[in-house]
C-alpha cells in the first residue's frame, strides 16, 4: 500500500479504540487504605502533630478578615467600597467597629479555650475574657492610629520617591506590615494565644516582612522597600528609626534546647531613636544597643553595641573591571 493512500476503515477504528479497560487494570485505588492505616498510626504514637479535638482553634482566613476590616477602620474611605462623607462616616465607624467586636471576641473565645485545652489549664472563664480583651483591643485602635500616621509622615520625609500619603497607605509593604505588627502587638501584650502570630505571619506572606508581635517600636517607623527584613521578639526600636531591606535584628546563635532555656530574656537587639540601618545588615544579640542617631551602613555584621552617634561602614572593596572581545 502506498504511504499516500488514505487509511481504511480498519485501520481508523484499531486507532480510536478506547483504552479504558487498560487505564482502569492501572489504577491503584486499593492501595490506599494503606496509606491511610499509615497516617493514622503516626499520629496515635504522638510523634506527629494533629488537631483532632472537639475544641476548634481559631480561624486563619477569620482572622486575615479582622486584619483587612481593622485596616477599613484605621483608614476609612480607602478601603472600601462605600463612598463614606462626613453625615455618614460616625454610622459607618459604629457599624464596622461592632462587626469587628464580634467576629475578634469569638475568635479570642476559641484561641483561650483551644489554648487551655493544649495546656490542660483549669477553665478560664473564656468567654468572660474574650469579650474583655476585645473591647481592651478595641479601645486601642485610636492610639493605633495615631501612630501609624507618625509612620506615614515617617515615609514620606524619608522617601522621595513618594509624592503623597495616599500612595504609602495604598502602595507601601512596610506600612502593611507595621499596620499588621501594631495591631498584632496590642492583643501580644492582652495575652490572646495564637492569633498575633497568625496576624503577623499573614503580613509576612505578603510583604516578605517578619515582625514578631512581641517586639516594641516606637512611632515614625519607616521600612523602605523591606523585603526580607526579620525582627525578633524582644526586639526594642525607638522613635523615627528607618530600616532598608535585608535588615536582620535577630538573636545570636541558640542551644538546641533554647526554647525552654531563653524563652522570655532578652535575645534582640535595641535600635535606640533616630537610627538608620541600611541594606542587608544584621545586628544579633539581646546585649547589643545601636545608640541614637547612629548609621549603620549596607552588608554590615554587628553582635556588639554601637555608642549614639556613629557611623558604622565597610571599607569601600576593590573592584576589578574586565573587557573581553
């Protein structure tokens, strides 16, 4: 048969035949009540970590909605999809701010009583506390506010490349980030387990910003562009302190049991005010104190105290320029 010729009927059919027998002698369905047995063997020997409880633990995409509306409120009308003027922005600041009541108390109810069942505390009264941490939490939103427009005005003194506040509010991860880290600090400081982290780890994935809620920073505090910047809990920053990407304020190398033994001392470094820490430094150590109005330039190693007022800087390197043609 010629290679032109056109195919047959036989040879269209042998081709198009269905291969499901084949595909269903190939599926290996069977084996997985194995797997299964598997999975459930590892965590009855309690070496891997599950959640089966008739107790709830609070809810990530819960908490990430608190986050945004929290973020509604401290900045009202840009946010949002209501069109706010003055006859009704008091309604809309009343109606938001109760939502939030709400939805924080039961999410702080589930964290408390998730919290005491981990731990096997005698009962806390959950419910009690998580209404009165909520309006605790609540009452400090004005304060909050406040400061975040110290960072604000922070960005855009240090920043020229920004011409307006509404650009850092929208546009700036380090304003997110801060935003997320205030907020998350106030319900660290009322002892509500479990859900400043979540808050802060939530900024970290869309920043590229760790920020403890344990750490303490002071107002007109500026990240610029900030990705990759990690500050530790008992991190100390003062007022107007300006940070660059890559700046690390971590804890000197740990024992492996440091959980236990250096839980709750001072394993970060102070950053006293009016201090710049330029790109990609690290600065380790519970003992370390950066003096006001220091400069700690780029690529800069420090695990020992630096007095107010000092420039720290690397040695300009050699650079070697090659052509080839």
């Amino acid at each position: 048969m010629s290679d032109n010729a056109p195919p047959t009927l036989e040879t269209l059919t042998r081709s198009s035949r269905c291969d499901h027998v084949e595909i269903a002698q190939c599926c290996q369905h069977f084996k997985i009540p194995k797997v299964v047995k598997d999975l459930l063997n590892s965590w009855a020997t309690k070496e891997c970590y599950e959640h089966v409880s008739p107790v709830s633990i609070p809810s990530q995409s819960a908490i990430v909605d608190i986050v945004e509306q929290a973020r509604c409120i401290l900045f009202p009308g840009y946010f949002t999809a209501t069109r706010l003027h003055a006859s009704n922005l008091e309604y809309y600041i009343g109606e938001q701010t109760t939502d939030l009541y709400d939805k924080l108390s039961e999410q702080i109810t589930v964290a408390i009583r998730h919290d005491c069942r981990r731990n096997n505390l005698p009962c806390t009264n959950c419910e009690a506390q998580s209404h009165s941490r909520t309006l605790a939490f609540l009452e400090t939103l004005p304060r909050v506010a406040a400061t975040l427009a110290t960072d604000i005005r922070a960005a855009l003194e240090g920043d020229p490349a920004t011409k307006s506040p509404d650009e850092v509010i929208f546009g700036y991860p380090g304003l997110f980030a801060t935003l997320v880290f205030r907020l998350a600090h106030e319900l660290f400081l009322l002892k509500v387990p479990i859900i400043p982290r979540i808050m802060t780890e939530y900024a970290h994935s869309k920043t590229g910003i760790d920020i403890h809620p344990g750490a303490t920073i002071g107002p007109g505090f500026f990240i610029d562009h900030g990705t990759g910047v990690v500050i530790g809990e008992t991190t100390i920053i003062g007022r107007d302190v300006r940070l660059y990407q890559g700046v690390t304020l971590g804890a000197l190398s740990l024992p492996r049991d440091a959980g236990e033994k250096m839980r709750n001392k001072k394993r970060h470094p102070t950053i006293e005010d009016n201090v710049i820490i330029y790109a990609n430094s690290t600065i380790l150590g519970g003992e370390t104190v950066i003096g006001a109005g220091s400069t700690i330039g780029g690529n800069i190693w420090l695990t020992e105290s630096v007095p107010p007022g000092t420039k720290v800087l690397l040695k300009r390197p050699e650079l070697i320029y090659s052509h080839s043609f």
